[in-house]
C-alpha cells in the first residue's frame, strides 16, 4: 500500500525535525501519549468492527467541544482534533460566546443540486482511497434540516453525527490495515446532496505552541478553504502553509485549470517543493487531487472526529467525504451505494458555462449526471422565460378547447404521428397512460417518395397549413402556434449545443457526435404537451407507464407545480423529480445511451396522477432525434479509458420493467422510432 512506507512512530519527531527546518514548533511525544490516555466514551457507540482500532473514537466530543468553545482565538471550524486542545500553560481561558456560523439553509435547497461527482485524482498521488463514498442508509435520505435538529450540539452537530460518522467510517471494509496507535493532523472535506462543501482540519501542531499561537489549520485560506465549488485542506508545514496561503492558491489555482488537465498531476503551483511537505487535499465537485507528504507525523482519528464539525455547514448527511491523513487508505473501498442510490436528481446552472473559470465545473457535473444518473435539471437555460411563461399560459386552454376541435385534429389521422390523443389511449407495458396529449414537432420537409422506406413518413409537416393541418385552429387559440413554435426553436437550439457539451463531458471532441444528426431541414424533433388529470377522473394512477425514452435528449419543462415525475435510480428505487420552475428535466435517450456504450445513461421514468382534489399536472416534454437512417450499431465511438473507467464504477443498473427501445443494435433509428410509436 502507499502509506506502508510510513514512518514509524518513533522516527516522527526526528523525520519532522528534519523536514521543518522553518517551524520553531517542536512535536512533543510525551503529549502524545498523554493524549491516548485521556480518551472517554460518554455516548453509546455503535460497535467498532472487530479489530477496528480504539482510536476511531468520538468519546470526547462533548468534553472536547465544551472545552473547545472556551479557547480564546481558535474557535473554527477548523479545530476539531482533542489534540489540538491541549494548550500548554495553565492560565484558564476566557469563555467567550457561541458563535453560530451556520449558513441560513432555506427550504428551496432540498430539491437542490446534487453536485458530487467522480473524483478524478492526481496521477501520481498515492492517496486515491482516500476518497470515500458516504455510507448512506434510509436514515439519510431523511436527513433533518440542520435547524430542525432535535438536540443541536454546540457546533450544530447532535448526537447522531459522530455515529454516522463511526458507522461509515467503520464499515467493514473500512478496517484500518494498519493499527492506530496515536493521534495525528486529519483533514476531512464533505459534500452534501446539495451541494454545500464543508471543510474541517484537526490541527497536530498545537503541540509545542505558546498559549495564543495560531496554527495553519484554522487560518482559512491556509490550512482550510471552501468556496461555492471547491474545498481544500491542508497539513504540513504550518509555517509555510500559513506564510503563503496555500489552501486558497491552490483553490485559485483550481479554478483556472483545464479540464484536460483531469486525471493529470499537475497542480500549477509555484513550489512543487512546498507540495512535497505537505498533504493537501482538494475537492470540487467532480474532481479533486491530493497530494501527500513524505513525512507523517503519526497516525490519526481517520477524520471521524472532524467530520462533524462540517455538519453545521451541510443540510444533509455528506455525500462523499475526502479526508487527508495517513490512514486513510484504509477506508477503502469506497462506499459507493450513495451514488448507485442517488436520491435526488442535480441541478446544473447553465450560467457556469458562461465563464472559463466556472465552465470545467459545469462539465464535471454533466459527467457525473450523465454517467451516474440519466437524469439533470438545467437552471437559467437559454430559453426565454417570458416566452416559457406564455406557452404554459396555453397549456391549460389548449386541453379545454372543444371536444369536436380536438377530435379534428387526432393523431389517428396523422400519418406523422402528430396531433391529438385522448385520455387513455396510449399504453406503456399494456396498460393504459390516465393522460391526454398534444403532439407537435419542429418544422420538417417531408421527402418519403415511393419505395423509401415506411419508416421515413414518420416525419412530416407540422408547421404549413398543409391539410390535414395538427394545429388547433388559429382563431380558437390566437397566438399559440407562433409561441410554441418559437419555444421549440429555442429548445432545439439548445439540444444542439447541449449534445456538444455532453461530447466534452464524455471526452470526445466538441462535434464528436454531431454526425448522428442530418442536416436542419432533415431533421425532426418532436414535442408533446400533456395533461395528467387528477385520480379524481382516472381510474389508475399510471400517468405513464415506467418507460426509457428514445433519441438522443429528453427536453421537458414541467408546466405545473405538481409532483409526480419519478426516475428510477440504480438499485430501483423511484426517486421524486419535482417541478423547478424555468428549468428544463433533462434526460438520456436509449439512442445517446446506445452510441455512448452506456456511459450517458438512459434512465428509467414515470408519472404518477395527481392525488385526488388535485388539479391536473402539466408538462411539455421535447424530444431530440437523431437522423432517421443511423444503424447505431455501425457508429463505434471512441472514449478516453478514464471515462470509460467512470462507467465500471458505477456498475451495472438494476434491471426495471421499462418500455424499451432494445432495437437501436439492429434497426435504423427510424425504424425504432416507429416501432416504438406503434408496440
Ligand atoms: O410528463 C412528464 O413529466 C414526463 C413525460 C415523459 O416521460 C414522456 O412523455 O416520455
Ligand atoms: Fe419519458
């Protein structure tokens, strides 16, 4: 293993006092041992794994905290080590007041981003199983708000957190391969569904220091930082940590590395020197590096006694924790249940794509999306909200035209399968979807000629006044052709550009899969517009069946405040989609899934009817096709093997009971079209 070189316990001191020629601080190893003795277990933990070592303890939280709030200076987050609170001298310290540093977390965040992502490594850091999964469990997904925590601990952690910390942390390929004996510097960085980024830092320098001194690990910006995207700690030398701000150059650092340097080791810092002295690991959401030292300064608590102190700064159990400290290779493997049984689906923010600093993040995220989930929500898209907001004002006259108006334009009669179908009529599995819909597309010159394949009507007219014209009539519903037209050439545009992004998400070149589309005038996306009528007129709650959909993206836009989209997640659960009001619901087709060799999921999903007393649920879903006369199977991609490696990770879905489109490895993509239209 990578740390097997360690030093041992004994040579620490010596190999520190030969490494820190800058730092006045002297370890003292009789304090060290003095620590060991003074550990308690005031709270009932949950049974250590045999051979787990003491150390993994949290018995003196509450005396370690209590005393923590006393200190004078030190009162951050960064402060978690009991090590750390042994001040030499016995003057007592000052009290000075709780200071509650928890953000204010609104209600609006639990539909919120779920930004973990793969972490992406340094190449040559040996720490890559210092990267753990939290351990979810049914509990978690349940997670109280922090402000609603029934005994709110000091720090904004209750009883509990230290218990899941041990419960993760201790899990029984969690074992320490190696005893831990004594305490030592540990670091730990945790990231919720949410998105929010915590970071805390025991400190082993306080050994030796002054009464007052202030050491690297609680300076943000030096032995700590976290921003909205990414998250360091570091340990090592103090002194030069502190003197130069490393956390937050190498945040800044991080900021303005390419994606294509993912997976590489170069952290563009100006001492790679100073980065072989210290440990540092950094998180942002979709990638991270570590780096270790080459000097330990003993074991450690394996950040289980740090972890809670992030509690005040997330709103649920962490999603991912990334510790640094020597053992942490012990952790190993990683959990990976929470991402299999991801519990909310991410949203990302167009508007990241908009700066170089911010854009790898964007396209970080649409990888783990893509890969791990099938399903994103995409805020701020380049749709005009004012033209969202008067198409759904449509939506609701549109299903409340006259029944004879909407007979006249059925998709029975549509050789293009456009136009209208009644509550009921369409099936997914055999059994009847309790919804009524609109079919419409984007404007297409129909080129079927006699002994082209059937397949090719598919596509037809929907924009002329061609007859049989799919449109309500103008003067029964003014304005809504234009409207829907110029909303679908909105979102056309942006399918376009999205299916660029995910070729970059995936490692391909930007146009790597620009050829699955014919030329504009060839090309048909469709759209629907669909009412889901409350249980109260339904006789069944199937909205739609469990299905995947075909083509390339999903588009959808829900048109009403209803719940009712579910997606299924890795392991079969169905996991709750809610509307977002001006954000797009963006999914993977079976073709992307096909072309993609899987790497861009196609997620299983449904709706389920509104509760009774409801009024009906909305939506107007787009779907981006891809040429008509692709044979996917003949198109073989090439992905770079680290992202290919993502996809193994993530291992296989469980099986669901979903219409398919299973042709797309045989037939034309047409032709799957119309199977699918017609089975
Ligand atoms: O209406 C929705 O929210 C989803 C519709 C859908 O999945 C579909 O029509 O394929
Ligand atoms: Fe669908």
């Amino acid at each position: 293993m990578p740390f097997d070189d360690r030093p041992t316990e004994s040579n620490d001191s010596l190999t520190l006092l030969h490494l820190k020629p800058l730092s006045p601080i002297i370890e003292q190893a009789q304090l060290v041992g003095d620590q060991r003795d003074r550990r308690v277990s005031p709270v009932n933990l949950s049974p250590l794994t045999p051979g787990t070592p003491a150390s993994l303890d949290h018995g003196d939280h509450a005396s370690t905290y209590s005393t923590f709030l006393k200190r004078p200076l030190k009162r951050s987050i960064s402060q978690a080590s009991s090590r750390s609170l042994r001040t030499v001298g016995t003057d007592p310290a000052p009290t000075l007041p709780h200071l509650d540093l928890r953000p204010p977390f609104v209600a609006s965040h639990r539909a919120g981003p779920q930004l973990f992502s793969t972490v992406y490594e340094d190449a040559v850091s040996e720490c890559t199983d210092s990267f753990i999964t939290a351990r979810t469990d049914a509990a978690s997904d349940h997670s109280p708000e922090p402000n609603s925590d029934p005994d709110p601990h000091p720090f904004g952690c209750t009883v509990e957190w230290p218990l899941r910390v041990e419960a993760t942390m201790s899990a029984p390929n969690a074992v320490p391969a190696h005893p831990v004996t004594h305490l030592e510097t540990v670091g730990v960085i945790a990231l919720d569904m949410h998105g929010h980024l915590a970071a805390a830092g025991s400190t082993g320098g306080v050994l030796g220091k002054s009464v007052g001194c202030i050491g690297d690990t609680c300076v943000i910006g030096s032995g700590l930082y976290t921003d909205t995207v990414s998250a360091l700690v570091c340990s090592g030398a103090g002194d030069i940590i502190l003197s130069i701000a490393v956390a937050s150059r190498i945040a800044a650092d991080a900021h303005h590395e390419p994606l294509s340097a993912l997976g590489a080791s170069n952290l563009i810092f100006p001492s790679r020197e100073l980065l072989r002295t210290m440990r540092c690991a950094r998180y942002q959401p979709g990638w991270a590096r570590m780096c270790r030292v080459d000097w330990m300064i003993g074991p450690q608590h394996m950040g289980a006694s740090v972890l809670p102190l992030c509690r005040p700064f997330l709103s649920q159990w962490p999603l991912r924790i990334c510790t640094v400290s020597q053992y942490c290779h012990a952790i190993l493997p990683g959990h990976y249940d929470s991402v299999d049984n991801f519990s909310s689906v991410p949203v990302l923010d167009y508007a990241l794509l908009s700066s170089p600093a911010t854009r790898p993040t964007f396209i970080a995220h649409l990888r783990n999306a893509l890969i791990n989930i099938g399903f994103l929500y995409l805020s701020h898209p380049p749709v005009t909200p004012g033209d969202i907001d008067t198409l759904v004002a449509y939506v609701p006259r549109l299903f409340a035209l006259p029944q004879e108006s909407k007979g006249a334009i059925q998709m029975a009669n549509s050789q293009h399968f456009l136009g209208y179908s009644r509550l009921g009529v369409e099936r997914t599995k055999g059994a009847s979807d309790q919804r009524e819909q609109f079919d419409f597309a984007t404007p297409h010159v129909n080129v079927w000629k006699e002994g082209d394949p059937e397949f090719l009507k598919l596509w037809g007219p929907s924009q002329a006044s061609i007859m049989p014209n799919f449109w309500p009539k103008e003067e029964e519903l003014p304005g809504f052709k234009d409207t829907l037209l110029r909303y679908l050439d909105q979102v056309q545009k942006l399918s376009y550009e999205f299916i660029e992004l995910i070729a970059e998400a995936l490692g391909l070149s930007p146009h790597g899969l620009d050829h699955f589309f014919d030329p504009d005038e060839l090309m048909q996306h469709r759209a629907k517009i669909v009412k889901y009528p409350s249980l109260d007129e339904v006789p069944s709650d199937q909205g739609v069946g469990p299905h995947f959909d075909g083509g390339f993206l999903t588009f959808l836009y829900q048109a009403s405040s209803h719940p009712g989209l579910q997606v299924q997640n890795l392991s079969g659960q169905w996991i709750d989609v809610p509307p977002i009001p001006y954000t797009f619901v963006i999914n993977i087709g079976k073709g992307l899934e096909a072309v993609t060799q899987g790497l861009a999921r196609a997620t299983s999903h449904r709706v389920l009817s509104p509760a009774k007393g409801s009024t009906p649920r909305y939506s107007i879903p787009f779907f981006q096709n891809i040429g008509q006369n692709l044979r996917l199977s003949e198109s073989v991609l090439q992905f770079p093997p680290e992202v290919l490696k993502l996809k193994e990770e993530r291992g296989e879905p469980a099986t669901t009971a979903s219409a398919n489109f299973s042709e797309y490895d045989r037939e034309p993509s047409g032709l799957v079209q119309l199977i699918g239209r017609v089975k």
